[in-house]
C-alpha cells in the first residue's frame, strides 16, 4: 500500500485528499464548496456535481499516482434511497425546513430518548424524519427503493456498485439505532425502514475494486481496494480510540462542533440540549454534545474573519473590558441553548481582532457548556477548525479547570481517521476471525501497535495559560455572560 485517496464529504466543503500510505504525510488536497440545489421536490444535495468533481479529481490523480486504497468520510444527517438504477428521490438537505408538516405525529411514533438516545432535532437532523416524510409526500418513489444507505456508503456505492451499511453514522441521531441493545430500533423495525437497510459491515471492510465504468473515467484498474467508510465525525474519533486510554474527550470541530465523551456515562444527557450518544465503528456508544460551532464563529466574526489580523490576549481583554457579549444562539439548529436569537452588546464598536477574539470567546464559553453536558472527563483533544485558534483554545483551557486541553497537529482530521481505516490496525480488531464484526473493538495489544503504521494519531500541543490574571477575567466573565444568558433567554421567551 503507497497511496490512499480519502473523499471528504463535509456539509460545507467537499475534499479530495491524497495520504502516503507509508509515511503518513498528507500529499495532495482538493477542495470545493459543497453545491446545494433548491429545486422540487425539495431542497438536495447536488450529488451529481459533486460525483463529476471527484471523478475528474481522481482521474487526475491516478495520471500521477496509482491510487491503492479509496475510503469515503461523510457527514451525517443524511441518506440514500436507491435501486439498482440509482436514487429514487434526491439526496435531501437536513437544512430543508418543511419537514414540520408531519413532525407532531412523527414525534408521536418515535422510541423514546432513553432507547435510541436519539433527541427530536429540528430540520432533517433526524434521518427517520427525512424518511417519513419522503414517504408520505413521495409514496411510489419511495416504494422503488431497494435500499436505503447512509450517505458515505452511498459514495462507496456510486464507486463500487455494492450497497452496504455501516454503523457509525446509523447510529448518529437518526431515530434508527439502539445503542444500548446495538441493533435497530423498535421504531425502524415498525416503520419498514430497518428492512430497507442493506448488510451492515465494518468501516474498514473491502469492497472489492472500483466498477468498469468508474475504470474507464478515471483510469483506476483492479488493484484498487475501496473500503465502506465512516460517519466524519467518528472518522476524527478514530485515532484516538487506538492510541489513548478512557475516559478522554475528543472535540471534532467545523461546521458542528462534536464533542465526545469516551468513558463516561449516558445517563443524565439532556436530548433538549442536544446532547446524544453517537456510535463508534465497534458499535459502542459514546456521550456526546452538539453546537454549529463553525457557523456561530462565523456569523459573530463577519467581516473581521476574512481580516488578515492576529488575535491576542489583549484583544480578549479588550472585549471584557468593555462588556462586550455574544449571547447564544447564531445558528439555526443545534446546541445546548435551543431557540434563541443571537445578539451581539458592546459598549463601543470593535476592532476586527476584538470582533474575532469575541467570536473565539463566544464558542469556548458554549463549548464548555456542552463539555459539561456530555459529562466531559480525561484529557481533552480538539482537532479540525477550532485546533488553529489559540486564543480559543486558551480561553477554553481556563474554563475546563483541572482538565488537560490539547490541540491536534492535523488539521484535518476526518482525513487522516478515515485513511487509518487502510491500514491493519483498525480491520484486525474487527475481523480476526476472518469476518466483519462491527462490534468488536480494538484490545490493548492493538493500541499498542498504534505507531507501526504510517498513518497515526497527530502529534498534540497543550493549551497553558500561566497569565494569572487572565485567568481570574476569564473565570470573571464567564459567571457574568452565564447570568446575561440567562437573562436573555428569560426575555425571549416572554417576548
């Protein structure tokens, strides 16, 4: 094995990554703007621009090197309904905001939280609400269906012709899964949806060699081995699960902030506040807590982000100083602060690198709230976005207390969890005896054969701050912005 070709599928960007397989090194990237079409009979995804982007960019790929191993990471909320023809109706936008038509008798369907874990999100964040809707709405279209796959695996199947599942992303809030139980859920099993399913296997399971027709367009031959995929998420989670101990907490961060709380119990998540229990590839739960951290950063920081500006701890000052607050929320789903409408206060205008340092204070301040929400413990890893901004990093680092945070090296960690899935690392613990076990997980002799790959986990930074006086504004303004929260919440809600 030489090279390692990832398709990073995110919400908002689309990557085309090229890993050694050897050393490790991240060789090549290509990234494009994930396209939307707002069209009947409702709001997709455009996977066929999408598809043309990523065979052309394999196709120039291949001229230079030849590709060994392709693996699929994407992003969540979303499906594919097919049959041997292709898609039966569009590839939804979990953005897509008529799917209330049916969301009270929907609701009343659903297993409860306490077995799926699974709390009634807003939009389409719950696929089962996607599919419920597709099928009132689309009846016969949705009646062609032979098989319904999560959205990495629809990728592996637009490659490879084969239509699988895999786990880690049925098991991110879809109404589908138990976790507990590690099966389908009751609510899947009386709808009909669990049926549609396709054989699950393990995330780094082969899929045999790309299809004739993807052959002819990229000049990818046989030896190509295409494995299933992974949720994106869980793809950042990977690493660390084969080279850490529990508990630890792993924050993947970009458009949503994902926080998992390896080691820790489920009891007491708070489904309001979007808290859940995502799935790792071995089918084991894991605590988690959500908020659109990327796209918060974005709205409060306008302008000053596109600002070639450095960021201090001045700056953070700044804005203490004069009372400046982002008060929650600046996104429309997600969160531990549900419904509100964002509002920025200041007692005088910003400069772009305080509008910044407010942005960056902002989403260490939720991102601790929803630490706390997930019964966060062990060290903290944040990789992705959030990894690059120290001011962030150390603001959070304060709030956490006796909790050591560390930043990853990888910026872009879906890349290089998901590459880790070609190597025997990861495929040994789920198919030593010969077959896929989705359930298996990596022992201790495994974690200790991390490094043999060239793939592994990212080297890590720790986020100190010894300016004590930072510390104590820092802890000063978090009690006043938690009591303005409250206050702000209190007016919205009579207003």
């Amino acid at each position: 094995m030489s090279t390692v070709v990832v398709m990073d599928i995110g919400k908002t960007n689309a990557k085309l990554c090229v890993v050694d397989g050897v050393s490790g090194a991240l060789v090549d990237s290509d990234t494009m703007q994930t396209p939307t079409l707002d069209v009947p009979p409702y709001p997709q995804l455009d996977t066929s621009a999408i598809w043309q982007w990523y065979v052309a960019g394999l196709a120039r790929i291949q001229q230079s090197r030849c590709i060994d191993t392709i693996v699929v990471t994407a992003h969540g909320a979303t499906a594919a309904l097919l049959n041997d023809d292709g898609l039966v109706l569009p590839v939804m936008d979990y953005e897509f905001v008529g799917l209330d038509e049916y969301r009270d008798e929907y609701d009343s369907l659903c297993d409860s939280f306490e077995h799926t874990y699974s709390p009634k999100l807003p939009l389409g964040l719950n696929v089962g609400r996607q599919l419920y809707w597709q099928r009132k709405r689309y009846p016969q279209q949705f009646e062609q269906a032979q098989y319904l796959v999560p959205y990495a695996q629809y990728w592996s199947w637009l490659l490879t012709g084969k239509a699988v599942a895999e786990v880690s992303t049925i098991g991110s809030h879809t109404d589908l899964w138990n976790p507990l139980e590690k099966r389908y859920s009751d609510f899947a099993e009386r709808q009909g949806f669990a049926k549609l399913f396709p054989p699950l296997m393990h995330a780094g399971d082969s899929l045999g060699s790309v299809t004739a027709d993807v052959q002819k367009a990229t000049g990818i031959d046989n030896s190509c081995n295409v494995l299933v995929g992974i949720h994106d998420s869980n793809a950042s989670l990977l690493p660390w699960i084969h080279s850490r101990d529990v508990p630890l907490t792993v924050m993947s961060t970009g458009t949503w902030v994902i926080i998992f709380s390896l080691g820790t119990p489920l009891q007491g998540l708070e489904a309001e506040r979007d808290c859940t229990a995502n799935v790792t590839i071995y089918s084991e739960p894991v605590a988690c807590a959500r908020f659109m951290g990327g796209r918060e950063f974005a709205a409060i920081a306008g302008t000053a982000a596109k600002t070639n500006t450095t960021v201090s701890i001045s700056d953070v000052l700044a804005v203490i100083e004069l009372g400046a607050l982002a008060l929650p929320v600046f996104a429309d789903t997600g969160g531990p602060f549900p419904g509100g409408e964002g509002l920025v206060v200041s007692q005088a205008p910003l400069t772009a690198s305080q509008t910044q340092a407010l942005a960056s204070l902002y989403c260490a301040l939720v991102s601790d709230e929803s630490l706390n929400l997930c019964n966060s413990a062990g060290d903290i890893i944040v990789e992705g976005a959030f990894a690059k901004n120290e001011i962030l990093l150390q603001c959070l680092s304060v709030f956490r207390g006796e909790q050591k945070l560390f930043a990853s090296a990888d910026s872009t960690g879906t890349t290089m969890g998901a590459a880790m899935l070609a190597t025997d690392l990861t495929q040994s613990a789920a198919a030593r005896d010969g077959h896929a076990r989705p359930d298996k997980q990596p022992d201790k002799q495994l974690k200790k054969q991390a490094g043999a790959s060239g793939i592994t986990a990212p080297a890590l930074t720790q986020a100190v701050v010894t300016d004590s006086l930072f510390r104590n504004k820092l802890l000063e303004y978090r009690s006043f912005w938690q009591s303005k929260v409250r206050q702000h919440r209190q007016d919205q809600s009579h207003s």
